[in-house]
C-alpha cells in the first residue's frame, strides 16, 4: 500500500505539485485511516492532505482516476516489488490498433479559445488514426508485451498516458478550471481524455 501511495505522489510531483515528506506522511497516515476499499473516500482524504488549491486538486482527481482505477483496489494490493520492465520491444501492431467505437463526432471549435497542449489539440480534432498509432508505439518502446502480472496493467496504462502528453494536458484542463468560461470546453474535453484512457486500458 506505501510503496502504490509512494508512487502515485512521484506522479503528483511530475505534473508540478510541490508534495513535501511531511505531506507526504499526512497522505499515509490519512490512507491508514480511511483504508483503500472505498477509492472515492481515499481520493478526498488524499486531496484533503495534498492538494494546496483548487487547480492542484484538478490534477490529483483527474490523476487518482487513472493511476487507480475507481472500485478496483488490486493495483494497491499488488507486490511492492513488481516492476514494469523498461526494454523497448512490445506488443506487434497488427493487436495493438485500438478502434474506439465510442469516440466523440468531431465537433467545431472554432469559437472556443484555442488549446496549447498537443494531445488536447489532437483529441477535439478527433485524430483517432494518429492516436491509434501513438498507443501502439508507446506501449512498445514501455514494453507493454513485457508485463508478468495483472496488476501491471494500470500503471502501464499510466505511463501510457504520460507518453502522449497527458502532463501537458493536465496543466492545461487545470489553467482551463480557473475560467468559468470555459467550462464547456473544459467538461468535453475531459470527457475526450477519459475515452482516451479507457482506449489505453483496452490496449494494455
């Protein structure tokens, strides 16, 4: 459970939220406490010790769901000592093209104020060829074929993610929560990522 919580405030540190050892012991301390059956619960507690602001507690949420998928523990059971291999062979292409049937029509964005980050860019353009290909050749050089356990699975996806530029793209939804207008952009274009996310686990 450490070692999971240890890893995922590495994460936190990565996409720019300054977390110090002594909120760091808070965040394990709160853990012990509400216990990780019930994500949602462990989500608040760890935003309440955690995140400084509200924009800080966009990137924790929107991270939490990602690094541990809602109503499934097992990533936080996993052995503290599986590691995912970082070699750069991987899954073959012919099995790793994704289609997502349920990817948003392309809409037009053409009065909405223009988005900086690339991987935002390319998911209100709907690129689901380009993404597609930028899936499987993440997972290849991550080493996707590599994995020996399950519980793997999600931070594989994770690292996924951060491969396509899903650190940009948080800032971003983060700087975008700041305007109330931009939330329509904002709402679709966290709808946008979470069918991408589902894509990658589907690919992992």
């Amino acid at each position: 459970m450490q070692a999971a919580i240890g890893q995922f405030i590495h994460a936190l540190r990565e996409h720019g939220l300054p977390v110090s050892p002594a909120e760091t012991l808070d965040a394990l301390h709160a853990t012990q406490i509400v216990g990780v059956r019930e994500p949602k619960r462990l989500r608040l507690a760890l935003g309440m010790t955690l995140a400084k602001n509200q924009a800080d507690l966009v990137t924790l949420e929107n991270l939490f769901d990602e690094f541990f998928v809602l109503n499934d523990t097992s990533l936080l059971q996993a052995n503290d000592d599986a590691e995912i291999p970082e070699v750069s062979s991987g899954p073959d292409e012919s099995t790793a093209v994704a289609q997502n049937s349920d990817s948003p029509p392309s809409t037009d964005n053409s009065n909405k104020q223009p988005l900086e980050s690339p991987l935002g860019q390319q998911l209100m353009a709907n690129e689901q060829a380009a993404l597609t290909l930028a899936i499987a050749n993440a997972g290849t050089q991550l080493g996707a074929k590599k994995m020996q356990i399950i519980t793997q699975k999600n931070q594989m996806a994770f690292r996924i993610m951060n491969a396509l530029g899903n650190q940009a793209l948080h800032q971003e939804l983060a700087e975008l929560s700041e305007d109330p207008t931009q939330n329509t952009l904002l709402n679709e274009l966290k709808r946008r990522q979470k069918n991408l996310q589902q894509q990658v686990r589907e690919y992992v």
